[in-house]
C-alpha cells in the first residue's frame, strides 16, 4: 500500500519530475494547455506519466485531487482568456 501523500511536489515525483518549487512552476508556467486539451493529452508527457495522470482521475483515486489542481493550473491561462481576466 502506498502511503505518500499526495502533494504537488510527490505527484512530480511520481511522474519523474523536477519537484522544486521553482520547477513545478516554471512547468505550469511553460505547459498551459488550450481549453480544449485534455490534461491526459498534453503533448509533453510520456506513455507511463499519461497513464499514470489517467489511472488517478478515471480511479478517483487519492492522487485525483492533486490532478486536478495540476489540470486547473495548466488551464489558467485558457480559462482567464476565455472570461476575459487576462
């Protein structure tokens, strides 16, 4: 049983990223997706990484949420374009 807690940096971790601080951001800054990009199609991951961002939103696993935040930041700037808070 894995007892990690899911954390931004521990899900970088598991994808065979750099977890600094500086690095996730300058990943979230550099990776933003169109809003019509599913994170699991982002062109950067790997075969294993996407299966691994998969595996955790399709079990609603504990690792979901974190996902989903990283989802949601990679999104920013698409959704302020599209509401105009740009």
């Amino acid at each position: 049983m894995d007892d990690t807690t899911p954390r931004m940096s521990t899900l970088f971790q598991q994808l065979g990223l750099d977890d600094s601080d500086e690095a996730i951001a300058t990943f979230i800054k550099e990776g933003q997706l169109a809003s019509d990009v599913n994170i699991v199609d982002a062109p950067y991951w790997s075969d294993a990484q996407r299966h691994f961002i998969g595996e955790q939103l399709g079990a609603d696993a504990a690792w979901a949420i974190i996902v989903d935040q990283l989802n949601e930041s990679l999104h920013e700037t698409s959704v302020k374009r599209q509401t105009g808070l740009d």
